[in-house]
C-alpha cells in the first residue's frame, strides 16, 4: 500500500478521514490549554504526515513549550511531517523515519489500578507483552512489542500520539 497516497483521502472534507484528525486536534487542544505550566512532551508513532498533531502547536500560545517527536516508517511520510514543522517555526517538534516496534510504557498502579486495562489495549491491537513489573511494586512499567511482518494496524488506525497517561486513565471506564 502506498502510505503516502492514502493520506491524500484525508482532504476529502466530509469524508471519516478528515473528521478523525479534527477530533484528534481538539483533545491535542484541549490538552495543551489544561496542562500544567513547562515543556509539554508528545510523541506521536505511526504519525504519517503528522496532520493529526502539527497544526494544534502551530497556533497555540504554548507552541513552544510542546516537544513532540513523530515517527513513521514511511520516509515520505516522515518528510512531509517535517516541513509544515519547520515552517510553523516548531522548533521543538522533530519526524523521524523509525519503526515503532516496541513500546515502553508506565503508569500508576495505585487504586483504581489501570495497568491491566492498558495490558488488554495492547492485547487487542496483537502486541506481545514482553516485561511487566510486579502487581506490588507500587507502579506499573511494560514493554509490549509488534511482531515483524505487516503493520497490525489497519489502515483506518494511523497514528497513535500518547497524551499524559494518567490524566487519560482516569477517565478510562
């Protein structure tokens, strides 16, 4: 499949593609107005070209605050990401042409504890767990990996950009 090609659907205006990367934009938004004073880090995997994140820190007052790194495995992708960057003057935001294969997380496993919600996200999306802390260790870390071969991810599921997990799971249900 021609990654680069598939995004250009996303400029069809009424189309699912372009209403999910508005979506997207709103919670980056709405994240970057609540979000405590300092750096701001994002990292976006499987970004393409990096429209579901790059247009919000552009015209956003904390634009500078935001550090975000993209990743996608196609390097046209990546470069495409690159350039409405470098042109917004985000100096802090960088794509890179990169696999993201394996995936360290961490979060809190006090009371209400989340981590076997975040282990059954990654279950259902075919990773594989590699290393999980212990339930009393008083936080959760794991490390999931995709196995090689193709993307687990249907087309639909681009690009994952990880906000402030603990905010996100505590309003997991």
């Amino acid at each position: 499949m021609d990654r680069s090609a598939w995004h250009g659907r996303y400029d069809s205006a009424d189309s699912w593609m372009a209403r999910r990367p508005r979506t997207v934009r709103q919670q980056i938004g709405r994240a970057l107005d609540d979000a405590p004073a300092g750096p701001l880090k994002v990292i976006g995997l499987r970004a393409g070209d990096g429209r579901d994140l790059l247009h919000v820190p552009a015209g956003h007052p904390r634009r500078h605050d935001v550090r975000a790194r993209l990743l996608e495995l196609d390097p046209r992708n990546a470069g495409a990401a690159s350039d409405p960057a470098r042109r917004a003057h985000l100096e802090g935001v960088e794509a890179v042409k990169g696999d993201a294969s394996l995936l360290v997380w961490t979060g809190t496993s006090a009371p209400p504890d989340r981590v076997p919600l975040i282990c059954r996200w990654f279950e259902r999306e075919r990773s594989e767990l590699r290393w999980l802390s212990e339930p009393d260790a008083g936080y959760g870390v794991g490390a999931h990996r995709y196995p090689a071969g193709p993307s687990p991810h249907p087309p639909r599921c681009r690009s994952v950009v990880i906000a402030p997990i603990l905010r996100t799971l505590r309003t997991a249900r």
